[in-house]
C-alpha cells in the first residue's frame, strides 16, 4: 500500500491533468478536471466607417473598424452562456444590429453576425412634394434658398468641391411638364445654395451668341435629362437633352455647351441650336470636325482617366433621322473639340451582344437603351447598369445587366445580371453579398462611387413602380450587396429632423434623382419624381446625405 501512495504522488506530480481515484485518502484526490474553453466570435458586414464597439456579456469590450470576421479575445469556458451586443455604435450615421448573438459555448462560435447600415441624413428642403423654388438674390447665397421641385436634372462638381445643378422638369396644374434652365451651386461647407443664372420660370429659350465665344448673355435652354462632364480645368460640360414645350411636345437637342464657373459664362461649343438635329458618325474609330452624335436624352456619360468624354445610347436621332433607342458610343476630345464613333451602331432598336460573362471581347456590346445608370471607377473603366431597352431579343423592356467598358482596349465585358428583359431582383439578406444577389430591371436610379472603388444605386424605376433600396457592387468580389432601404416598392420617405441622422430616415422611393459624391466620399441625393398607385406623378425637392 505505501508503495502504492509513492507511485501515485510521482505520477500526480508529472502529470497533474490526472486524478486518480484511490491516491489520497479514503475520499480520492479533491483536484477538479480542468474544463475546454471556446472563443466567441462572427462576421461584420456592411461597415463602411469606425466607432463600432462589441461587448461579450457586457465587457470583454472589441473595437471594430471595418467589415470581416471578428473574435473576443477572452475565451469562455464549455457550457457558459455567451450574449454578444452592441455597446457603441458607428460615429458616423451608420447602425448595427446583432443576430444569432446568444447562446452556450460548447464549442468555438464563429455566426454571431452584425450587420451596419447606413443611416441617411435630411439636409434640407420640403418633406412635401410639388414645392416651388426659393431664389434669393442671384449670386448671393442664403439658408434659405432651394432650387424648386424637380426631376431629369444634371450635375457636376467642381475642383473646389461645390455642387452644381442645371434645369430638370416639373408636373403644372394640368399634368404637363415644364422644363427649366436655372443653374445652382450648393455648398456642403456652408449648407448653403447660391442661384447663379437661368430663368426661375419654365419654358425659357436658349441664347447661343456666337459658336465658341463665351458670352454673359449665353445660356442653355431650358431642358431635362440632359448629358454633363467636368474638365481637368474645372469647366462642367453639357450635352442635349429633352424640353417640353407648352403644349407637351418633346424635344431633343445635340448642343454642346461649356460653364466657365470662374468667369460665369457660358460657350455654345457645338452642334445645332434646333432639335432633332441627326447624327453625323463619320467612320468609326476616327475623329473629324463634322462628327456628332445626333439629338437626344438619357443617354449616359462619363469621363476618363486622359480627360476624354464619354456618351452612350440614350433616345433620339441616329444618322437616318429616325427617332430610335440607341447603342452608339462616341468620345468628344476637348482638347481638340472633336467626336469619334467609337463602337455600337449608327442606327437604332439594335440587341445587345453579351458573350461570356466576367470575359471582355471586341464583339461585345450592350443592346439600345435609354436612362441607364453610370460609374466610373479609379482605374478609369466606364460603368453601365440597366435601363430601359434591348437585351438579347428583339423587343425592348427594363433591364439589370451590368457592363463595364476598358477605354484602354476598346472592349465591353458583361459582369452581371440577365441578357432578357423585364427580371426580378433577389436581394438576399441585408448587408450580405452573394454571387446570386443583385437589383432587379429598372431605370433612372441614382449612382455614386464610393472612395475604394465600390459602386453604388439608389431607387429608379421598373416603368410601373418605384423603388427605395439602396445596393453596393464590389469589383473585387464581383457581388452585389443589398444595403439598406425596402425590398418593397412605393415606400414614402422618413424625414426625421433635419441635419440630424436617425437610424429609419431615408428619402423614399424614386427615379431621376440628382446626385454627387463629396471629397469625403460621402453621397448627396436632391430631389426625383414618384408615381404613387394611382399613376399620379410627383417631384420632390429635398437633399439628403447618405
């Protein structure tokens, strides 16, 4: 027996994970087996900025500055409970909510998910619809002016971080359009809006002057859904557009017009001062002085890495004369003041050319469509989305494709969405992208791209309903992100208070919105239109920042 005892102490000493029954006293040894521990953790999604703190049972307190796994670094021990919550949420209009968060550790948890949405914020205007400008004196700015409800405006912004605003169209008393050609800047600094030029009522006619002289009379006419580009020399550029007559025609124009913001003329540079001019294409691929494309509105524009602009598709006039839905990509050099057939064709209603998707190709190119949506990412490819037109066959409807154009080879690749028309959305769960999640068909959404290249869309249309969600598209994933807002159509806005964000603020289902991107990369939407369930139209003219 004491042989026994000076065995067990040696092995007890040497391995004191073991309790051997019998070592010791009658009652056995009184050490207590040592228990497995776990780590809690999860994933983060949808945070774009810092300040998120999680607490593990009210401490064990993680800061977390950006979406991706997340774990506490003071493991539980097996069988404890664990609650994961959120003890401060983003500095910035952002909120998270935690899910999947509670539970018994029985073995290393990793599917506690917090998901961050953005909060938007109401910085001024009405919360009602159909609300007349305020202008003020022109050049001098005021809190209390704002540009009048409105919808098909353009925008730019210059190299001091202002914002700009030009014409657009609202509903009269009778249900006709009324087109405007008033010109705004908004600050962001000062919160403020300045009228700068233009008539403050409808329907003003345009004074051309001379063809490439700047002049203080010279003015665009009134007109919406007009093309716009900013020069490397902070000029904001404009291109056609629609106008509406007092009678409800429609219009469409090929003028080219250039904004000195230092001098605060305007140039008329090209095309015709009439509408309905037709395109002059030329040969494709080469620049010369008679090329232009032909009258329209919608159509899509951007600018490139070299300072080249950049139109696509839209309705209106192709080399025949005839009023069609469009595909033809033109490049307008300023430098040299002239335009080149790129790619697509010289007449109208043609379907697209999709071939593999994710893989560029020189036959590749998006069908005819009007009021699709545009980005331009830091690389300097063109981005198109959606809009309301041809996909693979031969009659025209809304679209979701997603395309993105390489100025550098001259080659269109197809990266998501459906080649048919008229196709439901997913839109998966909030905050999480997937390889199956994406927007369904639609027009007119609002479009901004954020500060790490990701692209962004708000609302727009499917011809019949109008939507409020807002969505993200990672190229490094190649997935769409649904981010906030309703999967539902028709929503109305929540206002809240101005200049103060709240978690459930956001602008309500719409299209045709103006939107800009500040030097912070966070994004401002003014205005747009919404057709209730009665088919009755109504603009807005409320700013938001998001």
């Amino acid at each position: 027996m004491r042989n026994w005892k000076k065995s067990c102490v040696f092995i007890f000493a040497a391995l004191t994970v073991l309790n051997f029954a019998g070592c010791g006293g009658a009652g056995g040894s009184n050490v207590t087996p040592q228990k497995d521990t776990y780590t809690i953790g999860g994933t983060v999604s949808g945070l774009s900025v810092k300040g998120l703190v999680l607490q593990d049972n009210g401490g064990n307190d993680l800061a977390v500055s950006a979406s991706g796994a997340f774990t506490f670094s003071a493991p539980l021990a097996g069988g404890s409970a664990y609650a994961v919550t959120i003890l401060t949420q983003p500095s910035v209009a952002q909120s998270c909510a935690v899910a999947s968060g509670s539970g018994t550790a029985s073995a290393n948890v990793t599917n506690v998910q917090v998901t961050c949405s953005t909060e938007w914020v109401w910085m001024g205007g009405q919360d009602t619809v159909d609300q007349p400008g305020i202008y003020g004196t022109q050049s001098v700015a005021a809190a209390t002016n704002i540009p009048g409800a409105r919808a098909g405006s353009v925008t730019w912004t210059d190299s001091s971080g202002n914002f700009w605003l030009f014409g657009g169209f609202d509903y009269t008393s009778s249900g006709n359009e009324v087109d405007f050609n008033d010109l705004w800047k908004y600050s962001p600094s000062q919160g403020e809006w300045t009228w700068v030029g233009g008539s403050p009522t409808g329907g003003a006619a345009g004074v051309y002057g001379k063809q490439g002289q700047a002049a203080a009379s010279n003015t665009p006419g009134a007109r919406d859904t007009a093309a716009s580009w900013a020069d490397s020399s902070g000029n904001l550029w404009l291109f056609g557009g629609r106008l509406f007559d007092s009678s409800g025609n429609a219009y469409q124009f090929n003028d080219l017009w250039k904004y000195n913001p230092s001098t605060g003329y305007w140039t008329w540079v090209g095309g015709s001062p009439t509408a309905g001019a037709s395109g002059v294409y030329g040969m494709q691929g080469v620049s010369a002085t008679g090329n232009v494309p032909g009258a329209r509105q919608s159509a899509v524009s951007w600018t490139d890495s070299s300072g080249n602009f950049w139109l696509f598709g839209g309705v209106g006039y192709d080399s025949t004369g005839s009023g069609d839905l469009l595909n033809d990509l033109w490049k307008y050099n300023p430098n040299n003041g002239q335009w080149t057939w790129m790619q697509g064709d010289d007449f109208g209603y043609q379907s697209g050319i999709y071939g593999t998707q994710g893989i560029a190709s020189a036959t590749n190119i998006p069908g005819a469509r009007v009021a699709a949506v545009n980005w331009t990412d830091s690389s300097g490819n063109l981005w198109l989305f959606g809009g309301t037109g041809m996909g693979t066959g031969s009659v025209p409807g809304e679209l979701n494709d997603l395309w993105r154009h390489t100025p550098s080879t001259g080659y269109w690749t197809w990266m998501s969405g459906s080649t048919t028309i008229n196709t439901a959305g997913f839109w998966g769960t909030q905050g999480i992208g997937t390889n199956t999640t994406v927007p369904g068909t639609r027009q007119s959404s609002a479009s901004w791209t954020d500060l790490s290249g990701n692209l962004w869309l708000y609302g727009g249309t499917d011809g019949d309903f109008d939507f409020s969600d807002l969505w993200e598209y990672s190229q490094s994933t190649g997935e769409w992100t649904w981010m906030a807002g309703s999967n539902l159509v028709s929503q109305v806005g929540s206002y809240g208070t101005v200049d103060i964000a709240a978690a459930g603020d956001f602008p309500g289902a719409r299209d045709s919105a103006a939107v800009w991107t500040d030097s912070s990369g966070n994004f401002w939407l003014f205005g747009g239109q919404y057709e209730d369930a009665n088919g009755n139209w109504y603009t807005f003219n409320d700013l938001w920042e998001y």
